[in-house]
C-alpha cells in the first residue's frame, strides 16, 4: 500500500509523515487501472457495462475503450447533467463539481480543468499516435497526457518547467525555475514518487537551474548551476557547473566549463542577464545533459553552439560536435557534413543514441528551420552526418526537445517557432506525422514520452494535483 500526499517535504531522503499533512491518499500500485482510487472524485453507476456517456464539454467524445476525459470547468461549483447508459438502463444525473475533481462513471474518469489550465487542441493523423504518456508544461503546471493528449495528471508550480518521468511511476520537475539560468538559491527541482511521497533536489552552494535534471540508478542526481565568476576586465559571467548530487544532498562530482571551454575561442553568443540587479553575460547557456552506461556526459552548450562528450573520470573533453573549430583538453572536434541545413545552432535536448548524437536545433540566428535531427558520428574520420530529420515551419526562438522512441516514432517539442502554435508533434518511423498537440497561450520547455508501463495510471488519477 502507498500514499500520496498533498505536501512535499525538502528533506532528500526523508519519509512523508501521513500524520503531518493536510491529505493523503492511500492506494495500492497494483490495483486496476479502473478502480476507484481517488479521494477527490464523485462516483456514480456500478452496474457495468457502459456504452454511451455523456458530460456538456467532454473531450474527447466517448469510447467504450478510452476511459479517460476531462471538461473545463470554471472557479467554484460546476453543474452537469450527466447521461450515461450501462447494463441497467439510461440514466440522468445533476451532478456537481469543483475544479481538480473528477467524476467516475463506473470506472470512466471526467477530470474538472481548472479554469487556468491550458487549453488543449489535438489533431491525429493516419494510424495516429502509439500508446504512452505525454509529460509537457505550461508556465505553472506539469502535465501527463495520454496518448490522445488528455490530462491524467497535473501538478501546480510558480514557474514550472522540465517535467519527466526517469523511473517507474516517479515524475520529476522544477515548480519554481527562475530566470535564462538559475539565479534563485531557492529553485529546486521535485521528485514525486506516485503514492509514495517527494524528494526535492538542489544544487550545492550555488542556484539551482531549472534546464536538466538525470537521476541515476543509485539515487545521485547530476544537475547544472550557473556560479556568478568575476573575469579580467570586470566582467561578470555565468559560469556552466555541472554537479552530481547523492541521495542525502552531498556533492559527489562537479565539472565547470571555464576550467575546460574558452570563452573568446567557443561562445558564438551571449546574453545578459540580472542576477541581484547585477549584469551577467550568460556566455555558455548550457542546457542539456546525458550520461552513458560508464558515467560519460554529453553536454549542450547552447551559447557555444556545440555538444560537448566529457570524460566522467576526468573532466576532460573528448570531441565537441559544432561550433567552433577550438576545443579544450586537446579533443577531438567534430564536423558537420553532408548537412541540408548547413549546421546545427543554438539547440536544446542534445542525447546519446546508438548511431551517435539526437537533438532539437532551434536553429536560431541562420537560415533555415527548427528540427528534430540525429547524427551519426564517425569518430575516426571527425565527422558527423544527419541520417534523420523532421523540419519544422520555421526557427525557433528558444526551448523544445527531441526524443527519438524505442518503438521508431520521435516526439519533437517545438519551443517557441513564430506563427506556428504546435507545442509538440509525433511522427511515425517513416517521417510522417502522426500527431500535433498544442496547448494554447504556452510554451513548454519540453514535451517527453515514455512507455504506457513507466507511469500507472491509477495511481496517476488518485494523485492529480495533490502535489
């Protein structure tokens, strides 16, 4: 039995007291998916057997098969006539709900949106999507959507960004990020074990930023912090640190950028940012990392325009891929060839694949589009080649994310491509897209998919938004 409660505790190990908080809900991980597990909901029907149901707004339209909807609801009391047939007969009900409650029809689930919560366009294309759920943001939710882009889950946060699901039924995000890099010591990010309480997880001695969060097998995190470093001359910069952070909140490993990327010879653009009303030139921006299975890092470096593979042992820089032709440490760089949009610039989301690097270029300051692109690279010949692409509308000015799938579709986070309002789009092995979602007046730092196992959906249903 596991309980899921309406507070988080900071304390990275500790357990949640049920006696200390306000609510919780009790429910066993193994129960159907059906069963009615959450606190916060209306049930009505229990003879089975239903074919038709109907809620004024539901989306999407009824199937016997789909078990999960929602209506928009305004602040306080909400009434619907619900309708609804089932082996007994047709029925009509007035029933009454509040936003974040959800009404169960005999194991059918029509979750109340608050009034603030974005709206939601879907438009599936052929075989549309395959199973699995969708875990994306607006400014102040971090959501799970099925497959047919419907909310099973949401969490509230000041300024949210980055959700993901790294392990079995433990969703991850920063509630409260805070400017272009961390600049607030109290961003955090969360780690929401479904039924079974929350860890919180910071950077040491510097702030936490909000663009990536791995969690490893062990339970050490690895994260980035942005140190505010004075530099000849009187500048301030933002210093890229990566930290690896064990399961009590000590660091174990750090790594900075200025020890091992030069900044006149590899920052292609910068930016300023206030940090205490201080101006501090953002010269890496680094936004992504990855791990391999030895404890190897790909790092992207956004304002470098170039990924960077690090020596886990050592720190040092084995090959760069893009930017400047000058890398650290005595690696390797790595060219682009073969390439229909010259190059990658300014990217997001840079991954470790079988062939060599995925990742999102926003393609920012040069002609062309945004993308999804993969790379395969030859470390003998120093050379990277697109063998797989799927071009957007136009660049896109910051943020997205590119996931390629197990089952051959990729997921592409567009981050923000003017005049085109798609949040993320699915496409098939073959190219084709399959799905594009969008939630309206947002823009979401990345849209991520896992498998329909990682995450259980009743436990998903019994836990929206308690944390």
């Amino acid at each position: 039995m596991l309980c899921a409660c309406g507070q988080s505790t900071s304390s990275p190990d500790a357990a949640v007291d049920a006696a200390s908080v306000e609510a919780c809900v009790c429910v066993d991980a193994s129960a159907d998916a059906d069963a009615g597990l959450d606190a916060n909901a209306i049930f009505i029907g229990d003879a089975g057997g239903v074919t038709s149901l109907d809620v004024p707004g539901m989306t999407p339209a009824f199937s016997s098969d789909v078990h999960d909807y929602a209506v928009r609801c305004v602040a306080g009391a909400n009434v619907f006539q619900v309708s609804f047939t089932d082996s007994s007969g047709t029925h009509a009900e007035s029933v009454t709900l509040v936003p974040d409650e959800a009404l169960v029809v005999d194991g059918y689930w029509v979750r109340c949106l608050p009034p603030d919560f974005p709206k939601i366009t879907v438009a599936a294309h052929g075989a549309g999507p395959t199973p699995g759920w969708f875990l994306t943001n607006s400014d102040t939710y971090a959501i799970v959507l099925d497959e047919r882009a419907t909310p099973v889950w949401y969490a509230r946060g000041s300024m949210v960004v980055d959700a993901d699901s790294q392990s079995q039924n433990v969703i991850s995000l920063c509630p409260n990020a805070s400017g272009g890099f961390g600049t607030d010591p109290a961003t955090r990010f969360d780690l929401h074990t479904l039924g079974g309480g929350a860890r919180s997880v910071q950077a040491v001695t510097t702030p936490t930023d909000a663009h990536e969060l791995r969690v490893l097998g062990n339970g050490d995190a690895v994260l980035l912090t942005f140190p505010v470093v004075l530099v000849d001359g009187g500048t301030r910069i933002g210093d890229c640190e990566i930290q690896r952070i064990d399961s009590q909140g000590k660091l174990v490993w750090s790594w900075d950028a200025l020890a091992h990327v030069d900044v006149g010879k590899e920052s292609v653009t910068q930016q300023v940012t206030k940090v205490n009303g201080i101006d501090v030139l953002d010269v890496f921006h680094c936004n992504s990392i990855d791990l391999d299975s030895s404890g190897n890092l790909l790092l992207s470096m956004r304002h470098t325009s170039a990924v960077y593979f690090i020596d886990g042992a050592t720190g040092a820089i084995q090959w760069k891929l893009g930017g400047t032709s000058y890398v650290g440490d005595g690696g390797a760089h790595i060219s682009v060839v073969n390439d229909s949009e010259g190059t990658f610039s300014l990217q997001h989301d840079a991954r470790l694949s079988a062939s060599g690097v995925t990742m999102f270029d926003d393609h920012g300051g040069s002609a062309g589009v945004a993308r999804g692109v993969e790379y395969a690279i030859n470390l003998g010949n120093k050379t990277a080649t697109p063998i797989f692409q799927y071009l957007g509308t136009g660049q896109s000015l910051f943020q997205g994310s590119f996931r390629r799938q197990a089952d051959g579709h990729s997921v592409i986070g567009w981050g923000h491509v003017a005049k085109d309002p798609r949040t993320f789009t699915e496409i098939d092995a073959q190219g084709s897209d399959v799905l594009d979602v969008t939630l309206t007046a947002t823009i979401a730092y990345r849209a991520v998919k896992v498998p329909p196992a990682q995450l259980d959906v009743a436990l998903l249903r019994a836990t929206t938004a308690l944390f």
